[in-house]
C-alpha cells in the first residue's frame, strides 16, 4: 500500500543553541548582547495602543524601512526587511538561488546555510577555511549559482576586508553574492557600499546582536532595487504580513538612538579584547574575533570537559561537535564584565 510518507519534504533542522529554563545562570552560548536595547525601545512598546493590535500590520514596513534608509544614506527602495536576519536570509535562498550550478558557502560557517539548502534543494559546495579558519579567495572562482558568506564569519569570528568580497562580486555578475554581516558593528567594516557600485550583490544585516534585540526578531537587507524588488515579491508570495507592529515600532525606535548603540558595542569590544587577554594567560588560542564572541581552544584540556564543567558550574557557552576539525573548540559570547570575570576565575578552577 503506497504510503503518504513518501512525499513528505525531509530535512535536517537547524539546531539553534540552548535556552536554558533554569535561573541565575551565566549565558554565553547564544551570542546575545548582555545589554538592553535602548530605552526608547521600551517606550516606543509601550506606547504602541491596544486598538492597533486588531489591526494587521504595515506589510510594506515603511517606517522601518525608511529609518534603516536614512541610517545607511540609502534609498528606500534598496531595503528589505524581515523577521530576524534568518528570515531574509531564507527568503534570499529561495529568491536568488534558482540555478542548477552549486551555491558556494565556506565549510565551517553558520550552520544553517547547509539547512536552507537542502529544504529548497539547493545544490551546494562547501569550501574549506584554511589553517588559520580565513576564507580562501581562490576557491570561489569557479562558476556558480550563488555565493554566500558572512562577515566576521561564525563561529569563528574572523573578519576579511571589503577589497576582499568586492573581488569575489566583481568577479561574478553571473550570480547574486550575500555577505552575511550578523556581526559586523563588534570591529570589522560593513560592505554596504558595494551596493552602490554592484547590482548583484545583497548585504544581510540584523537587530539581535549589537541592537540587543534577538527577542524581537529584526532582520534587514541592502542591495539593489532590482535585487530588493525580486526579494520582496517573494516574500509578498509566502506571507504579507511578516512583521507586527510592535516590532516593527521597537525597530525604527532602536535605529533612532545611535548614541546609546555605539556606547554598548564600544562595551562589548572593551570586554571581549580584556577577555582574550585572560584566555591567552589560561593557555586558550584562538583566531582574532571581530564579533562578540571568542572561538577558543585550550592548548591541553579537552573542549568537552570544560563545556561540561561550565554547565555544571552554571555557565553555558557552545560546543559544536561537528565538524571534526572544531571539536576542540568552545565559542564563548561575551557577557558583562562581571560575567566574564567570574567566566575566567571558573576556568582557573577548572584548568
């Protein structure tokens, strides 16, 4: 008897990092900013009416989308949003990556790149990092259906220049390059710019971490209005209504206060080079970070024993088992400069 089963669409999911239930714990597995957003995105949720909650929201998200505009010294016609950078980023899969040739992403990267592939039956090819966990540039000469890459890149935080990907653009107008920059406000520079000079390249930005919004869900796009034309047809054929309005009023009331957004980041960059310094004294190396975690290898004690000695100790950080070559690694957000004090004398104990 034929089964229904056969026509189910199967995957492996993505496996986001642990939420943990429990309280009074020290959270550095998920990259989340240790900080607040900005007061006035309190008020801006707070002033948001009851009556307006019966209503659908702006599909065309057009306050948010002219506030990150003007943010960047963009038109309007050049952004996108969505819910949460994952969300753009699907959606940009699905949209531009439409050809039989492979898209090219790096082999240790953010992992669901791989996901999203394999749900849109995406070919791919994954190029390996070299010794250093830096992109090789050589590798994505070859024809392909797209590229896709972020910016520092995660989870290892490594950084590459803007002269950089603009090679890798330049040298593919066959296909849409996305250059994931998740993390780019904790020290590395943006390649927004090279949407002013390429038509096919779309640059992926996000509130979760330097916003400190990751509960709210903001994810945005600039490229080219044709690039964001296609992107929100797309969009506009899976689900109008992608954003509510309370997001969508937290949103234009972060990107209003820079002030308070820069004062945060400069405190997560203070913190996260005062931590390397104390993991190089513990005998940890890592490549140099430009995001707002460290990805850390102890030059003698096992990655899995110190991931479960933390847990038990009430500090949570990330272990990826796979694949093999950064089994001996920890990725560790950075925290308060109280949390990652108290991260450091743990690990004295530890060690």
């Amino acid at each position: 008897m034929t089964s229904w089963r056969g026509s189910v669409r199967k995957v492996v999911p993505y496996t986001p990092g642990e939420q943990p239930k429990i309280k009074d714990i020290i959270k550095l597995n998920t990259n989340e900013n240790p900080y607040p957003p900005s007061p006035l995105v309190g008020k801006a949720i707070s002033d948001v009416s009851m009556d307006s909650l019966r209503k659908y929201p702006d599909p065309a998200c057009v306050n948010l989308v002219q506030a990150i505009a003007d943010y960047h010294g963009k038109d309007a016609s050049r952004v996108f949003v969505g819910v949460g950078s994952d969300d753009v980023l699907a959606m940009s899969f699905l949209t531009f990556f439409n050809s039989d040739k492979p898209v090219l992403f790096p082999d240790i990267t953010y992992s669901f790149y791989d996901v999203w592939a394999d749900l849109f039956r995406i070919p791919y090819v994954q190029k390996p990092l070299d010794e250093q966990f830096k992109l090789v540039a050589s590798d994505y000469d070859e024809p392909c259906g797209g590229i896709v890459i972020p910016n520092p890149n995660a989870p290892t935080g490594v950084a590459e220049s803007v002269e950089f990907f603009e090679k890798i653009v330049a040298a593919h107008p066959e296909c849409v390059v996305i250059i994931d920059e998740a993390y780019v406000d904790f020290g590395s520079k943006s390649c927004i710019d090279l949407t002013d000079k390429y038509d096919n390249v779309l640059v992926v930005r996000t509130f979760s971490k330097s916003r400190a919004m990751a509960g709210n869900r903001i994810g945005y796009a600039i490229g080219s209005p044709e690039l964001i034309k296609y992107l929100s047809d797309c969009k506009f054929s899976f689900n109008s209504y992608t954003m509510d309005t309370i997001t969508l009023a937290a949103g234009v009331a972060s990107i209003s206060d820079d002030k308070y957004f820069r004062e945060k980041v400069d405190a997560v960059i203070a913190t996260r080079e005062w931590t390397k310094e104390k993991l190089k004294e513990l005998g940890f190396t890592f490549p140099d970070s430009k995001s707002n975690f460290i990805f850390a290898k102890h030059e003698s004690v096992n990655a899995v024993h110190i991931f479960e000695e933390l847990k038990k100790r009430g500090i949570f950080v990330r272990h990826f088992s796979k694949p093999e070559r950064i089994a001996d690694y920890l990725r560790i957000s950075i925290g308060t400069d109280e949390e990652m004090q108290t991260l450091i004398n743990t690990l004295k104990e530890i060690i």
